[in-house]
C-alpha cells in the first residue's frame, strides 16, 4: 500500500516516520511528501511538488492530509476521494465544515474517509463512538476537547500568569502562533460539531452555535474558583432532546470529584453516555505530534486490515439550542464573582462559567 | 446471522434483549438459549435442554457463552470453534486459563474469538488494546478492574461498614452471592492476565502471580489513608521489563488527584501507557447486565461488519516478578500504620497497600 502525505510539519512529520517504523509486513511504503518548496532538502525524493502528484498519482492508495486549513485542504481531499484514494485528516476545520460532502464522496468511491485525529489527538473517540452508535444509542456528548485552553488552565490553577502558560504551551508545541481558535472556543466548537454529527447524525452548522473561551480568565478568578471548592474547565457539551440539539462551548464550573477534573494540563477527556453501556470516557494526550500521527495511523490499520467503513446516519437537521435558560452561572464583574439562573446579559460580566449539573 | 446463547443468568437475559432490539436490517436473530429445565418457562421455543443443541447446530453461526466457570465453558466453547462457529464470552476466568487454545482455534477454522466483556465489562478496552498494538508499543498496563471491590471501598470511605457495602453490591446486581474471587483479587488477576497477553504476548499463568484483596480493610484504614492525602483503591498493574513480566494485584496508595482516584463506586478504570501515543485511559462500567451485554453485542458487530479478527502476537514466556523491593507499602498491624520499604512478611501486617509511585 502505497501511502502520501500532504504537509510536512509537526503532524506530517510524525506520520512520515510512523510509518517508516511499521513492521515490513505490513507492506506500507510513503511514496511522496507535498510540502513549501524549501522542504525539498530534508525530503529529497520525496518531495512532491505539487498536490495533484499525490491527490491525482495513479500510483498512490492513501493520502494523509495535515495541512490544516479550509480552502486549499478541501480541493485536495475532494480530488483524491473522486480520484478513489482514502483519505485520513487530523484537520477539524475542514472535516467539521464538509462532513456530509467527504463521507457521501468516499462511499460512492468505494474508498476510506477517515479523521479520528480530528478530535482528541490520540485518544480514539471517533472510533469508539462509530462503534458505539452501531448497537446502542447515546443521549449525551461532553468533554475537554482542547488541550492548550486546558493547560492554560492547570497552570494558571498553579499560579502562572495566563500569558506565561500560553508561552509554556507554544514552546512545548502544542499550541499554533496563533491560538485565538483555541482561546475563543472555535477550535472546541468544531470538535463537538464532529462528534455531535456522529452521535446522532445531525450535520450541524456552526454559525447555529456560539462559543465563548477562557480570554476572560484570570489568576483571581481560579483562586475564587478553587475557594467554593470547584474546578474551571473548558468544556463542549452536545445533547439531542427530541428535536432539539443543545450544544454549548463556553467554561465550565465542576466539583473537584467530577471525572472531567481529572484530566490536567494537555490531557483531553471525552464521555459519552449511552443508553445501555451507560457513562464511558476516554481520557489521553488531545495534541502532539505523535500522539495525532498515530491516531492517523491507527486509521490507516483500518484500511489495511479491510475494517468496515464508517458511514455515517442519514442526516437530521434538528433545531439548536443551548443550555442557557436551564443552567446557574458563575458570573464575574468588577471582581465580584455571583451566581445567577440564566446566562448573564452582554456588559453584565468580565467572565462567566456554566455551573455543571450533578447526575 | 444466527445466534444462540448459553446461560440464561443476569448476562444471558441481557445479551438475549439487547439481541431482539438490534434494528431488522442486521439480520441478526436469537434462535436458541441453553440453561438449566427451569428456565423451559419463560424461554419457551427458544429453550435448547442441551448446549450441543447450540454448540453443534448447523444453523447457528455465533455463540454467546454467558455460564461462567471454567470446565464446562471450556467444553462447550471448544466444541462451537472446531464446529466453525464464532464465540463471544464474557467469562474472564476460562478466557484467562485457555487464552491460547481457543485464539489457535478460531484462527483454524476461520472463526472469531472476541471476549471484549471479559475485562472492564462495558468498556471496549481489548478492542482499543488489540487494535494499538497492531501500531504502538505498550510499555504499562495498569487499572481499577474490579467493580464489586471499587464499589465497597468507595462505600467504605463515605462510612460504610464492608459488609453493608458488600451487601449492597450484591443487591445492586454486580457482586456475585460468593463475592471471594473479587475480594481477594483472583478476578483481578484473571482480567490483567488476558491484558497482559494481548499487550506483549505472553501467556500469563496466574499461579505463577500472587494477588491480595481487600478482606483486611477497615474503616480506619481508610480514615487514617484519607487523613494523608492519599485514596486507596484496588489496582492491576503489568509491565514488560526486557525478559521479566512484572505484575502485581493488591491495594495500592495513590494521591488524590491520580487519574484512577476518579473511578469511584462500581466504574472501572483501565490505563495503557503507549510509545507513541502517550497515557490512553477508558473509563466506564465494569459489570452490571447491560454494559457487559452491550460489550459482547459491540463484538458480534466486529463479526456482522466483517471486521480483522483478532490473533495474540507470537508466545513469549518472560520470567514473572513483582514491584515488591522497589516499591514502598505502607503497613497497618495492632491498629497502627507506617510506611516501609519493600513487601511486609507475613505475620507482620494486617493489611497493606503499596503506595503507586509518582510519574
């Protein structure tokens, strides 16, 4: 099996040696590496200058996109699926916002779409819950999907300004440059749309959900946090209620005995509850470069071990809600913390975090 | 796809209703359950007076063994294999002691033996086990695999007496009648045998590993563990070191905030330490009718889908030790507590716990 891959960065790298550690018998070889052309001296012959001399190659089986991006991510795995080549992404912009396109366009193919790197890094929760909705019906989707917002927030519990944490996290190479997706919740809102669309084969839109982030956190907040006996948590939360698909991205107050306080620094948890199975979670590295490549890898086992491939229910398009009206809120202004029922009005706070329900 | 189902207990009922409620289009149909005559009542038609009624029919394609116990289990599984049907268990004890013969079987006759119920109940932790080490090391294996003495301990702490939380255990549903094999470990033990064997391939022999429950555990015990910070739980641990398999089933101390610390009440918790992709946990339940159930419904799907079965690397047999000289235990005799270097002697503790090494 004839494997490229498109980008040679932090993930694309992992992959690249990755697979030229699996076994022999495997029978896997990467063939072509497209990257920027100044990467052509690392590559040497396997640089691919272009694209399309993989997306397009009569000689290539699967194409590993780690790109990241929209636009350019979307062309490329448009063409390789039309051109009959799987297609394993780690790229949750690009697979929240064309789920339904990329899954219809690798079943008519007769090829693999497959992303588990797209949510949780290395955990396997996409995997999980694929087989999960198989024999059993979820009623709940939550967790700590991003690790940068989550290691900010350890450490800042430490008491590390929010600046020298996200510095910490960018060196250690687990946030972008540019971490405003991260921060802001537009990062977690895309994972959640992904699992949400799995759980319950909804296909949402995410301009239907808004998100908000940790920008407004500060050292004084998580000391007053840490005095009521409670944990802050960036959390996404997916539920279907009859027609209704409620979903929320914003901070999260637990108990300190909570499962999701468990998961520190990098780490990511995702639970779902399920009918029959009821609670089971999963809890790993949610970023880095080897524990995404082999979550890749772990899709490409899939293919080479002929593994049914995962299709997903026919869409519904429920109305989206929130949990806004139903839940207190710890409400922050002028540094006085409150609580109310109900999310506060816009101007009414420098900060809030939902305030979990207990089962 | 035709099934039949061998014991009609607290697992059996489960699998048989959750068989019956799988959407038409699966094709799968219950056709014949083996137990005891006086079961002939509710089971009507579906009554089968023998299990070579099952184990050797001609129109039956898979076998749920839900009976427990070793001799006849092992009977009756080896018969369904070598007549070319596919086997799902959730019986860790006769998977523990012949894990070998009946994967050599299957393989065969071209036939699955899945047994994801056998460890964590609900949780799908052999299949995400079986399907990392297809592509990742494991160097660490450790967990809370029992749910009955999870629940007592956790009771316990909140002030229980051991036989109140017992007697509550077995009330609920998930402590059998005679709870010894869970109290004093041995269930553990079988369950990090089958962990043990598909993460490094070795064939554990389980007399060649002591194990030690909690029988000895009071009250005070668990107030004077609380008083140092620490939770006590009961834990599996199993790493490969070169030639030497070190495993260990016992009490042990950990800090609070420790991952497995999370897994309260009956919930099990399992922990793989992995090369490439760091620590992976699964938590969820680890007895009780339906999530074992639905376990072993999650391994027929892995038939229907016409996924890779499973097959167990090559043999390895290493030398067998513990964590005993490098770790320190911490000590109760006449009422008192301390901590020493190394294992105890018999006659010079009531109880004991190691005390889980910080990473």
């Amino acid at each position: 099996m004839k494997v490229g891959i498109l980008g040679y960065g932090t993930i694309g790298s992992g992959i690249l040696s990755l697979v030229q550690a699996l076994p022999q018998s495997y029978g896997v070889k990467a063939v072509k590496v497209f990257d920027l052309p100044h990467k052509k001296e690392v590559l040497g012959d396997l640089f691919a200058a272009s694209a399309d001399d993989i997306c397009l190659a009569d000689d290539i089986d699967v194409v590993f996109e780690a790109m990241g991006g929209d636009k350019f991510a979307h062309e490329c795995i448009v063409k390789a699926l039309s051109s009959g080549k799987s297609v394993i992404t780690s790229n949750k912009e690009v697979v929240s916002k064309h789920f339904e396109e990329f899954f219809a366009l690798a079943q008519q193919n007769g090829v693999y779409f497959l992303c588990e790197a797209s949510v949780g890094g290395g955990i396997p929760c996409i995997r999980t819950l694929t087989h999960q909705v198989e024999l059993d019906t979820i009623t709940n989707v939550y967790g700590i999907l991003n690790g940068t917002t989550n290691f900010i927030l350890t450490r800042m519990g430490e008491g590390q300004t929010f600046e020298a944490a996200l510095k910490t996290a960018q060196k250690l190479g687990f946030a972008e440059a540019d971490a405003t997706a991260d921060i802001e919740g537009l990062d977690v809102l895309r994972k959640i749309s992904i699992l949400s669309n799995i759980a319950y084969g909804t296909r949402l839109s995410y301009d239907q959900v808004k998100h908000y982030g940790i920008a407004g956190v500060t050292e004084a907040v998580l000391k007053d946090v840490a005095s009521r006996g409670k944990v802050l948590k960036m959390v996404a939360q997916s539920t279907l209620v009859g027609d209704c698909l409620k979903v929320s991205v914003e901070p999260v107050l637990l108990d300190k005995t909570h499962l999701l306080a468990a998961a520190a620094d990098e780490y990511n948890m995702v639970v779902y509850d399920c009918k029959s199975n009821g609670t089971l979670a999963l809890y790993g590295k949610g970023a880095g470069r080897y524990p995404t490549a082999s979550a890749m890898i772990a899709d490409l086992m899939d293919i080479l071990d002929g593994n049914k491939a995962f299709v997903p229910k026919a869409p519904i398009a429920p109305t989206v809600g929130n949990f806004d009206a139903e839940s207190d809120f710890y409400v922050v202004k002028d540094g006085n913390a409150t609580i109310t029922h109900g999310l506060p009005q816009d101007g009414d706070y420098t900060f809030y975090a939902r305030i979990m329900k207990e089962d």
